[in-house]
C-alpha cells in the first residue's frame, strides 16, 4: 500500500533525521556499555586471579561529575532537537486548505470545503499544505499518519488540527492510534495523495448537496440563528465579516474570532461574550451534530469572505 | 499491654515515634487524595470562573460556617484531651473526646439537612437537575464537585467519630497514662487533620460568588 | 531440621491465615503474586498467538480487547507494583535493618488482605464478562461507551492501592525508626535506599489514582460526569490525575529492581558499590522528578505545546539518574572477582536490558519523535524493556539471590543458570522485533493489521513462547529446592548485611540479639574478603 | 492535677473562630480579582494554626515537619505543571 522509505513529507524526513540522530547516539551508548560490561566481566573474573587489581579507583567524584555532565549535554540537545520540530508541527498560526475531519466509533468521516464527504478515505493535493481540523462525537480517537510521521488525538468537546504538506502522491495508512473500543483496530483508512488537477478532477466528480458552507446556511435557518443574528429584534452580535477579526469579550479581553471561537460560542456561549452584549444565548450543545457544527463554522467563515467582497 | 513496648520496639518512646510518624505519613498520603479533587475542581474554576461562583452562591453559607465553627471547636476539645492525657487527667479527657465527637455528630446532621435542602432546589446532578439561568453546565460540575468532596470528607467525619469514641471509653477504662497515650495523639492528629481539609473545602465551596 | 525457624515455629494452616511476622507475610505475598503472575503470562500468551496471523482469527475483537485490558491490569497492579516491595522487601527490610520486624505488622497482614480482596474483585470483573477499557481506563471511553466491568475493575484497582499505600507507610516508617544502632543512612544498603524511594511514591502517588478512579465509578454509577465532554468537562483531566499517578508507578515497578540490582553487582563482585552515594541519591532523585514528566504520555493528547515542552524537558532530566546508576554498576565491575552465579547474570541481563528500555524512552521523551511512534509498538517495545526485561529480571535475580535465607535451601544452580540465558534470548526475541514495528508505525492495541507487519509479529509470537518455556522452568526448579535442595548456610555468598547473620532460615524474631553496626555496606578486602556490616 | 486547657490552644481556638467570620466577612466585599486569594490566604492562616498548634507540629522534629509539608508539596507539584498545560492551551 505505501513504502515506508522514503518519507513523504519534509516534516517526515526531518523526523527521520531525528530518528537517526537519536539511534545514533543509543548506539554509541550502548557500544560503549557493552564493551566495558564484557570487558570488565571477563578480565576481572574470579577465575583470573592473574587480572591486576591493584590501584583501583577511590576518588569516584569526578567520575560521577564527569558522566553526568556529559549526559546532560546529550540530552540537552536531543531535547532542543525534537522540541524544535514539535514547535513547528503543533505550534499556532497555521493555514492551508482546511478539511474537517470526524471521528465517531469506529469510522472517519472528512468533509471538504466545497461539501464533498468520504469516509474512511482523505484525498488530498499534492505539494499543498493541508490542514485537517478534527473533532470527535464520542470517545477519544488519533488520527495517524505513518508515512508522514504524524499523529494527533482527535478529542470529543473540542476541536485539534493537524497541517501536512504532502511531496509525493500515493496511498498511504490512515489509522486510529487511540483506543476507542471494539473495532478500534478497524478504524483504518487511506490517504490519498493526488496530483493537483487529479484531484480536481475527484472533487468535482463527487456528489454534493452544495458546498459545506451552503449545508452549514441549511442548518443556520433550521436552528433559526437569523433570529437573533440577523435583524431580528434580539440584539446579537453580527456574524457578517466576523471571521478572523479580533473581539472585545466582555471581561476585558480580546479574543480572535477563529475556529474554535466559533466552535464554542455555539456549544458553550457563556464563556466568552461580546462586550456591550447580554449572555441571552443558549447552549447548542447536544442540539447539533459534530457534522452541523462544522458546517455551521463553514457558514460564518463565508460570511466573512462575503463581507470582503465588495 | 500499655506500660510494656510491643515486641519490635526497643521502648515505649519509639513506640510513640513510629506511631506519630505512621500517621503523619498517612496524612501526606490524604492530602494527595483530596489532591486530585482540588485539582479538578481548580481546573474547571479556570475554565468557568463565572458558571462556578453562580453555583456557589446557591450552597448555603450559614450551615457551612456554623460547621466550619463546630469542627473547629471540636478540634480544640481534642486538642485539650491530648494534652491533659499527658498529664495523666484520663477521665476528664474522656469527656473532652466524647464531647468533639458529639459535635462531629452535630456536623453530620446539619450536612445532610443541607443535603436535604439541595435535594429539593434540584441542585443534585442527576435526572432532575435545574438549574436557571446562562451556567446550567458548569453547575452542574461544580455540584458534582461539591458532592463527591463533601461527601467523602463527611466519610472521613463519621469514621474520625467512632475513633474519638473508642478513645474515649478506653480513656475512661483508664488505659492511657502520663507514659503511654500515642493512641489519643495519633487519633488527635486523624481528627485535626479531617478539621484541616473542611478549612479548605469551605474556602473554595462556599465562599466565592458572594459578592455579584 | 533441629533448630526452630519461622517456618517451623507453627504449622497450623490458621497460624499462617493471621500471622504478622513480615517473613510468612512475604511468603503469603509471593503465593499470591506467583498466580498473578501466571493470570497476566495466560493472558499475554493469549494475545501473541492472536497476533500471529494479520486477520484477528483467533479471537473477536472485543475478546482481544478484555486480553490486553487484563493483562494490562494484572501485570501493572498486581504483579509488578507489589512484586518487589512485598516479597523481597517485606522479608529483608526487617533483616537488612537489624529489626525484629516491621514498625507495623498488624497493617502488614492487612495490606496483604486488601491486595487479596483486590485481586479476587478484579478476577472476578474478568471472568463475570471482562474489561474493555486497556489498563489506562481513559475517558469518557470507561466511563459511558465501555460495556465491560469498569466499576468492579476500577473498585479491585482501587483497594489494590491501598494495599500499596500500607506497605510504602510501613517501609517508610521502618527504615526511618528502626535502624539497628549505628546502621546510619549511609551505612544503609542501597536496596533499603531504593525501597525508601519507592514507598514515597507509593504513599504520594497512589491515592491520586485511588480518587481518579473513584471519580470514574462515580461517573458510571451515578452520572456526575466530571469528564463527560458533554457537560463541559475536559477528557484530559482523567489523563493529567492518570498519569500523575502512572509515571511515578513506572519508578515504583523499576526502583526496586534497582536495588536489588545494586546488591547483587557488589555481593557478586566483591567490591563495594561504586559511587555509593552517588547510587542512593539517584534513586531519591528519580523518585521526586518522577513526578515532572507525567505529561510525556500526553504529547499528542492537545495538551498545550508550551505544557509538552515542559514535560520533554523534565523527562530527559529524569533519565540522568538513571544512566548515572548503570555507569556505576558498570565501574562496580571493573577490577573486581566477578563471578557469575545465576543471581549475577540475572543481573547483568537487567543492566544490559534496562540500558536499551531507557534509552528507547528517549525517543520518546523527545517530542517530535514522540509524536510519530507514542501508541505504537515502539512504546510496546519500550515499556516491557523497562518492566520485564529490567523488573521482572531484577525480580528472579533478586529471588534466587535471598532465596537460600527465605527456605533455607540452595536452588539448583546450572538450571538457574539455563533459565537466566534462555530468558534472555526469548525475551530479545519477543521485544525486539516490537521496535521495529513501531518505527513502522504499527500501532498498538491492534488485533487486525496489515500483512507487511506480520513477519515481525511472527517472530516476537516465537520469542513469546521461549520466554513462556523460560518463567515456567524457575518455577519447578525452585519448588522442587524447597523439598530436595542442599542446606543452605547462613551465608552462602559471602556478602556483608546484616540478614545475613541469622540463620537460613531465620528464627522467628529475626535476630536473637540486636546486632550493631560498626561499617558502611559492600566491605571486601582486596582479596574479594567479606567484612560484615557489624564486626 | 491540673485540666485546664493549655492558652495556646485557647488562643488559637479563639483566633480560628475569628478568622472564620473574617473570611465570611471579606468574601461579601467586592474586591474583584482579590476575593479567592483573600480567602485561601486565610484558610491556610487556619490550617497553619491547626497544624503548629493543635496538631503540635511547632515541637516536632524535621523529620515529621517534612512529611507534613511533602503532601502539600506533591500537591503543589501537580497543580503547577496540570496549570502549565491548562493556562496555555491556545484558542485554534
């Protein structure tokens, strides 16, 4: 299904190099410790009573110092070495073609902007940096990449990403890395890598009932939103161009409006309200389904881009 | 038995040592246990500042201070049988115990009337949990919260009272004395130590949201 | 036998039942162990031939699931924790430290009651329908989607501690107040030293699990969803209170072995412990910043990155000890009389083995690395390096070790020997091959995977049913020592503590007189001479 | 033979009744941020006066006063690094 060598992404080969890195270092180690366990072990056996045993080592100190320093600086290094990496790989301000990815026992579910769904399968572009943000309905799953040399829990209640840029096309293992129950070791899919016009060409080929943001409008007038977002006589804040702007929170602070801003303003609407606002909103949380909730997100997010267009 | 060290020990003070010693340890090891309620209970605070000081103003403060009073004053009366045990006045440290464990026995009463009246303003998580207003959720954390910690701490109460009861009647019987008396210190420390965590639990349960 | 020792002092079934003398108490233990041992062994056996075949033929997925759950939880809290500490330790500590007994040893005989009441609970969720959650109990997995017995598990799991936590109170208790005279600390035998360290965390780490997994029976029983997502609770909160207990439990299941280890390389090479001090407070090290790193468990978990930097950092710390004691033993060797009775190889394995464990655990301290193969067989791999290769070895060394003063018997030696290599090479055989698997990205708790890993699972299955072989050999030879085994003499191996000065066995009280201590541990002359600790 | 109760306990009994109506007293005073640290500032007040005097931990040795401050201690440990993940968790 996919070879294991070489690795497909430059964050892949960076953790490959870190590998090396690491399996070095224990070699060396462990060379080091095997020899001088044999050698002493055999020289100074009590059947070897010829071994010079006279002027051992009293003063253990410096030893002590010595070999403690010199581990130290070791794993100094090998510590600043992957946390670098893990820095890159998880740390904030990421962007790139979003998907959304759900996790329910025992399947998973992605859904592309332009509303094309696939289960158990993720294609993706070439030489694009993906970036998948995921969410669970019930109990914790991890979204695992083997060949690229990524994983991340996929926890219920919030939402985790992940970002991956892809160098070479393919199918590749998708598993679930957390144990999540039965069929666990079933929750297993494919990542597949197209060239960008094959993967056009995929995703106009799919079936969809309007693009996500088009089914998150759908939900946005069953839930009756526009009742209080809309010009309705509720005041509540607008949604129009609200994505990616910041917002000043009634407790003085100011929050971004992204992704999990959203998110949680829908499941859990008290915890950060607009300032000049009253705390009139209910709670969704429970009434709309991890898929409605993305598409929902997807629908504030086009409001903004709306907004931008003149 | 008192007078004579039992068989591992060299005399009766490592005897008192180890017993003291065994039941500070224990104690270290009770902190961690309500450890891991603090910690939860500190990290939802965190998250829902405003959902828990609106659940903490429905407890009701008045029984939770006349409680945080009558455990404090139960503890004095240990405090005082401890140190005339040693002074070899057994009866009347008798008295002094029974006394704090009637009034451990006063504190488990009013916790469950206040149990009681939870119970009827729904504020139990479970099936018939209301609770108006914007923070149903994190109140209901907060009063799983409030339970599971009252609870066990009323737990660690009732067993702190038949200690203080047995105790007291072996006191009464007469078989502590100037020399031999780490039962009652130990069975002290247990008791103070249950007094101690209550001080904690007030602080945090009854006492913020008070003001808005 | 002509003079009176604890094993013969009264041979009434019932006398055996109650006993508070710490050495029945530790036979009682190793009784209760050994079956554990084998419930946990079954049940590993179990999943290797399952693994065999890439398709999950041999049992479903939920059987496969309730295999490595009880494998996972009898080997972690009824095997390893107690192994050390309650058999051994119960029986030296006492000995070692010149005391007639333990400070307590009413709570003795009731730690080992809970540790039955315990185990029976747990069995009992096992064969009433099983548990499906793995050892770690995560949630809101185990507390509303779980449909085995997570409540009775989770009760056995917790009356289990506070048999752990007893027998941590007593050790501290007992090396603190009752040291014969001049035993100071730093004449204390480096295994008291490990066992000390080991019952801080015993005492500090475990009522944590203890309230979390309270806080899980709650949640099924009762509903008061503290990590239910749904009622705004945080599923990382199980995983912050789980492993605040988990990891130091790791220090608790291989500082023991430590230990032992550290007796053996001296006694074994006539030459004092290099770097005693070196050696002690390492472990007291291991044991306060083996509280640092739980969160190296949670790296891909959405902990915060800034908290997953703090953890890496903390974990690399926490392996210098560690490598500072195998440097030492290392030293210990050099320009000694080595020889190379069984106990020695077993401990010579455990350097070796618990040096690959540790240094595999800095693949995974190191975060992004971590990111790729944590729940994979590299951690598989990892973890049984530390637990069987370095405990379990540490265990058998130390058990053929004391074993002439715990039955008065000599084992036989060459198949002690055998049994020491052909764990070994069949323990290699079983894990090593994990490694490979993760770096393969094979993850775990997976019954049904693709045909490229298989090869890799095939030969750790054969590996598995050499090591299988191997741990049953131990258990026919030594039994068959008790009744057939030559006489063992007060001291056998010539080492320099102080159990060493009773009788094999000893009487019932230990020590006929309190012995005083005049030397430091792990005297020998040049000439590889014993000098004991109290001439 | 004397059974009157030591002062000190009579003292701190006193001052922890005292401490109690102060904490009441602070937590209906509108003092913003400042109300949680006022009150555990005072609750561990409480517990100290409970720890050195009731429980006599003024005249104990080291030894006992190390395993009286290890629970807190362990206790510290784990709220401080729990609190490194949950006060930087970032928004996505």
């Amino acid at each position: 299904m996919s070879t294991w060598w070489p690795s497909e992404t430059s964050h892949a080969r960076a953790v490959d190099l870190l590998f090396m890195g690491l399996l070095a270092t224990t070699a060396l180690v462990l060379a080091l410790l095997f020899f001088l366990l044999l050698r002493f072990a055999i020289h100074y056996r009590a059947g070897n009573a010829s071994a010079d045993r006279s002027h051992r080592i009293r003063k253990s100190w410096h030893w002590e110092v010595t070999w403690t320093t010199a581990t130290l600086v070791a794993f100094l290094g090998l510590f600043v070495w992957g946390a670098q990496q893990y820095v890159e790989l998880f740390g904030a301000g990421k962007s790139g073609l979003t998907v959304y990815v759900v996790a329910k026992q025992w399947m998973w579910k992605a859904q592309h902007l332009g509303g094309q769904r696939e289960i158990n399968e993720l294609h993706v572009p070439l030489s694009h940096t993906v970036r998948l943000i995921m969410s669970s309905q019930d109990v914790i799953h991890s979204f695992f990449m083997p060949a690229f040399r990524i994983k991340r829990d996929v926890v219920p209640g919030r939402a985790t990403d992940l970002s991956f840029r892809p160098l070479r096309a393919g199918v590749f293992h998708l598993f679930c890395a957390e144990y999540c129950g039965t069929d666990h070791a079933r929750m297993t899919g494919r990542i597949v890598v197209m060239q960008e016009n094959d993967f056009n060409r995929w995703l106009s080929s799919q079936d969809v009932t309007g693009t996500l943001a088009a089914q998150g409008e759908r939900v946005y007038r069953q839930l009756g939103c526009g009742g209080c977002h809309g010009n309705g006589p509720v005041r509540a804040p607008k949604l129009e161009g609200l994505y990616g702007k910041p917002v000043p929170l009634s407790d003085g602070t100011i929050g971004i409006a992204d992704e999990a801003y959203l998110r949680d303003s829908i499941v859990k609407p008290r915890a950060k309200i607009v300032a000049g606002y009253e705390p009139l909103m209910p709670s969704y949380e429970g009434k709309i389904s991890e898929d409605e909730l993305i598409a929902v997100v997807a629908y504030i997010k086009s409001l903004a881009e709306k907004a931008k267009r003149p | 038995m008192p007078e004579t060290p039992a068989f591992q020990f060299v005399d009766l003070r490592q005897q008192h040592e180890v017993a003291q010693l065994g039941m500070w340890v224990f104690l270290a090891t009770e902190v961690l246990f309500f450890g891991g309620l603090i910690l939860g209970y500190s990290v939802y605070r965190f998250m829902y500042p405003e959902g828990f000081a609106d659940a903490a103003r429905h407890t009701q403060i008045a029984i939770g201070s006349a409680n945080t009073a009558i455990l404090l004053t139960s503890s004095f009366f240990v405090a005082w049988a401890v140190s005339i045990v040693r002074l070899g006045a057994d009866r009347v440290a008798a008295i002094l115990l029974a006394a704090a464990a009637a009034l451990g026995c006063v504190f488990l009463v009013l916790k469950g009337i206040e149990y009681k009246v939870e119970y009827d303003e729904h504020l139990v998580p479970g099936y018939f949990f209301t609770f108006g207003g914007p923070n149903a959720t994190s109140a209901w954390l907060f009063f799983s919260f409030y339970f599971v910690a009252t609870a066990i701490h009323a737990l660690h109460v009732a067993i702190g009272i038949m200690v203080l009861i047995f105790i007291a009647l072996k006191a009464r019987c007469g078989a502590y004395s100037a020399r031999y008396h780490a039962p009652v210190t130990v069975a002290g420390l247990y008791w103070h130590f249950v007094d101690l965590v209550w001080v904690f639990l007030f602080a945090l349960i009854y006492l913020p949201g008070r003001t808005s | 036998m002509t003079e009176r020792n604890y094993l013969t002092e009264d041979t009434r079934i019932i006398s055996w039942l109650f006993t508070t003398d710490h050495k029945r108490i530790a036979i009682l233990f190793f009784a209760a162990i050994t079956l554990f041992f084998f419930v946990g062994g079954a049940a590993a056996t179990m999943i290797r031939l399952e693994l065999v075949s890439p398709q999950g033929r041999f049992v479903t997925s939920d059987v496969y699931n309730r295999l490595f759950t009880i494998h996972g939880v009898v080997m972690v809290w009824f095997f390893l924790i107690p192994s050390i500490p309650s058999t051994l330790g119960n029986f030296i500590v006492p000995l070692m430290i010149g005391a007639r007994d333990l400070a307590f040893p009413r709570l003795n005989l009731t730690s080992f009651y809970l540790f039955m009441l315990g185990g029976c609970v747990t069995l009992y969720a096992v064969f009433a329908g099983g548990v499906d959650t793995g050892w770690t109990f995560y949630a809101p997995f185990s507390t509303m989607y779980s449909n085995g017995h997570v409540v009775l598990a989770a009760v056995g799991v917790f009356i289990a501690g506070f048999s752990s936590i007893l027998t941590g109170l007593n050790f501290i208790v007992t090396i603190h107040r009752l040291r014969a005279p001049g035993l100071t600390w730093y004449r204390l035998p480096l295994f008291l030293w490990s066992l000390y360290a080991t019952s801080v965390i015993l005492v500090l780490a475990t009522p944590v699990l203890a309230m979390t997994l309270l806080l899980v029976a709650l949640d099924r029983v009762f509903g008061v969803g503290i990590f239910d997502p749904d009622r705004g609770g945080d599923p990382l909160l199980f995983q912050h209170l789980f492993w605040f207990y988990s990891h130091p439990a790791v220090y608790i299941m291989i500082l023991p072995g430590m230990g032992v280890v550290s007796e053996l390389v001296a006694v074994f090479s006539r030459k004092a412990v290099f770097g005693y001090k070196f050696v002690a407070w390492s472990a007291i090290a291991i044991a306060v910043v083996g509280f640092f790193v739980w969160g190296h468990h949670m790296f891909v978990s959405g902990q915060s990155v800034f908290a997953g930097l703090v953890f890496s950092f903390m974990s690399f710390i926490v392996a210098v000890p560690s490598a500072i004691k195998v440097f030492n033993w290392t030293a210990t060797l050099h320009k000694g009389w080595v020889r190379f009775d069984a106990p020695m190889l077993y401990a010579l394995a455990f350097i070796g083995l618990f040096t690959m464990g540790g240094l595999t655990g800095l693949f995974l301290a190191c975060l992004a690395y971590d990111v790729y193969v944590t729940d994979t067989y590299f951690v598989i791999a990892h973890f049984h390096y530390i637990m069987v290769g370095g405990m379990v070895t540490a265990y058998f060394g130390g058990l053929h070790y004391w074993w002439p003063k715990i039955t008065g018997r000599m084992y036989p030696e060459y198949w002690a020997r055998a049994a020491a290599i052909l764990i070994f090479f069949g323990f290699n055989l079983t894990f090593f091959p994990q490694f490979i698997l993760g770096v393969l990205g094979m993850p775990r708790r997976y019954h049904v995977y693709p045909p490229e890993f298989q090869v890799w699972h095939v030969l750790s299955s054969a590996g598995a049913s050499i090591l299988a072989i191997a741990y049953l050999l131990p258990l026919f030879y030594l039994i068959w020592s008790m009744f057939y085994g030559a006489r063992a003499p007060a001291n056998p191996w010539g080492a320099t503590g102080l159990e060493w000065l009773t009788p094999s066995p000893p009487p019932k009280h230990n020590f006929e007189t309190t012995p005083a201590v005049t030397r430091p541990p792990y005297e020998y002359t040049l000439g590889g001479e014993a000098r004991p600790q109290n001439a | 033979m004397s059974w009157y109760p030591p002062r000190a306990l009579v003292f701190s009994w006193l001052g922890l009744l005292g401490l109690l109506g102060l904490t009441v007293f602070t937590a209906y005073q509108s003092l913003g941020a400042f109300n949680t640290p006022i009150a555990l500032a005072i609750a561990s007040c409480k517990a100290l006066l409970i720890a050195a005097v009731f429980m006599e931990l003024r005249e104990h040795n080291a030894l006992t006063i190390a395993f009286a401050s290890a629970g807190f201690f362990w206790l510290a440990i784990m709220l401080w690094l729990a609190f490194s993940d949950y006060s930087t968790r970032p928004a996505l």
